[in-house]
C-alpha cells in the first residue's frame, strides 16, 4: 500500500502527492531526511544510562510547534534524504560508538518507510532498542506499524485544551488525538527495566562521577510521557498532569520539564509575524522561580509513582543550532552524523 500517494497517515489528512515529489503539510515528500545523529545526554537518566541515547533527527513535522527550538529542522527544511542502506549505516554506528538505544526524533511524517528501515536495520545485526520519541500526534493505525521494532516510546503531552493546541499548532484535535496514541502506547508495551553496569570510569553531562560497574536503571521497553510546562499556563499543567495520574500512573513514567525558552527565531518578516501571533497564547519567557514552586508542589500532591524533574535554570546555551555540525554543547552531545559533512570519527 503507498500511504504517499494521497497522504493521509497524519491526523492532518492533507492528501499530498508525497510520493510523487510533492510536500505535505509537514513539509516533507516520501523521502526520508534527517538532520543529524548523535550520542545525546540530555534525555531522561532511563534513556541516557552510560552511553547515551543515539539520537536521530528527522526533517519536517505534523505539528509544527510555534515555540519549537528544533525549528531549523522542522518547519524550515534543513536536512538531507537518506536511504534505507544509509539509515541503517547511521544505526548501526550509533550502536558501535556506544548508544544504549536509537532515538527517533520527529519521524511520525515517514511511518511507513520508517517500519520498513527499522526492520532492515534489525536484520543487519542492531541489538540496542528503538526509542520513538514524538508529538503524539498521530494515528494508532499508523503506531501499530512500529509495534514490531520500537519497545520504547517518548510522546509528548503538550495540552488537553484545544483552544491553546489550535493557537500554538494549527490542530484543534491535538488533544484528543494524542491521549489515543498515548493510550495505545500504555496498553500494548509495559514498563521493562534493567539493571545497566558502567562500561567504564566516566564523567557524566551533569558532572557526576561514575566508577566501573557501578549500577543504573535502563529502560527496555515502556512509555515515558513528557509535558512541558508553558509559562503563565499553570492550570493546563495541572489538568494535563490529572489526566496522567488517573490515566498512566504507575504505568508510565512522567517527565515534567520546565526549560521552555524563548527561540530566537531567523526568518522573514511574514514568517515571524505569524509566529508572534501564535505564541502571544502563551507568556514567551523563561520559567519563574514562583512557578517552579508551584510546579513542585503540584508534583507533590499528585504523589507519581515515577516522574522526572528538572533543576531550574535560566541558562540557555542548550538551545540547538543545525547549521553547526555540532549543533548542542559538547557535553550534551557527540555527533555521529551531520546532513552537511556525513560521519564523524567517534573515538
């Protein structure tokens, strides 16, 4: 079946000819293209481990965040096609510099070739799991052609107002078209953990001190749900992490992040009017000290079984840049693969 030739696989429906050249909203033909791949060390500490999480990022998106600091990648098309024998090169060098897992950034717009790329790179000899880390915004018809080949999924909850979603993405149906895929993620891949021994002394990106096999917690298969906390947005914080409680307590882990930060978009005039129209939905500022606190505290009365917090701080040198071929410090990340230059020497 070519799911490209009137493309309906996102919940958008946009009926593009992607197959034959032509982009569909998300910006993309049926031709798969990434940005970059990379050990990242920023995710969470179950993805992490020791090695890394070996990040691949995918050009174009169904959502389109107006906020989105992957933007370079996303919305304004940097990135290069790869096919499936160079797909799974860029896997399998992942795997052999050290990654605990290949993490899939954003690729809900190629499903179907993805199922068929990740099949092929398990034939050729990867081990480590698949991580599909996306919006949420996408059909359970599609997710059950990943079923085979990802144990490990990282969605987002953005909102469940659909006021907001309609304002900062363009999809009214965010809400309840993630809660489905979020759902269906829950049901079918229960959390699986194992215990990880360091390969190694190392120092990790936080600089903490770990010996030679000393022990951490791995994810092997199971549902981390990650929101982001919208500045001036408390109360659909505190509906969204309800719905989370009722719905993926002690079953999933929660990520609550509170880095949202103001992008400093490069683009015309037209584009940056737009995007200043959507995102005066929200307060375009960093987190404030008092809404930390009142984060915490909700954190606290909600009592998860398994949720992630981040340390508050106001340092903004994280923010990706996809023109570098080293787009993120070097203590978050060591790149494997850049669209501009292709592999890097991983010692």
């Amino acid at each position: 079946m070519n799911y490209f030739s009137e493309c309906t696989q996102c919940p958008r429906k946009c009926n593009s000819a992607r197959s034959q050249g032509k982009s569909g909203f998300c910006g993309e033909t049926d031709r798969v293209r990434i940005a970059v791949a990379c050990l990242h060390f920023g995710e969470e500490p179950l993805i992490t481990v020791h090695g890394g999480s070996g990040t691949i990022f995918f050009t174009g998106c169904t959502l389109r965040c107006a906020f989105c600091q992957n933007y370079q990648i996303s919305q304004n098309g940097m990135g290069k096609a790869v096919t499936q024998d160079e797909f799974v090169e860029i896997c399998l060098k992942l795997q052999q510099a050290g990654a605990e897992n290949i993490n899939l950034v954003t690729g809900s717009h190629f499903i179907p070739k993805l199922a068929e790329y990740l099949k092929a790179a398990k034939e050729s000899g990867l081990t480590i799991p698949f991580c599909w880390n996306s919006s949420a915004y996408e059909s359970v018809e599609m997710l059950e052609l990943l079923k085979p080949y990802v144990t490990i999924w990282l969605p987002d909850l953005k909102t469940l107002n659909s006021d907001l979603s309609k304002k900062l993405f363009a999809a009214q149906d965010y809400p309840q078209t993630a809660t489905n895929a979020i759902s269906w993620m829950i049901k079918n891949f229960p959390l699986k953990t194992i215990e990880c021994p360091a390969p190694k002394d190392y120092t990790d990106s936080n600089g903490e001190k770990w010996k030679k096999d000393e022990i951490k917690e791995k994810m092997t298969q199971g549902v981390i749900v990650r929101h982001l906390f919208l500045p001036g947005k408390f109360e659909e914080t505190a509906e969204t992490l309800l719905w989370l409680k009722e719905n993926a307590d002690g079953k999933a882990c929660i990520s609550l992040m509170n880095q949202y930060t103001p992008v400093p978009f490069a683009e015309d005039e037209s584009k940056s009017k737009t995007r200043k129209a959507s995102l005066s939905a929200i307060e375009n500022r960093l987190v404030s000290k008092d809404e930390d606190t009142d984060l915490q505290d909700l954190i606290e009365a909600y009592d998860f079984d398994y949720l992630f917090y981040q340390e508050l701080t106001d340092d903004t040198s994280w923010l990706p840049d996809f023109t570098r071929t080293q787009p993120f410090s070097n203590k978050l990340a060591t790149p494997v693969w850049h669209w501009k230059v292709g592999f890097f020497v991983v010692r």
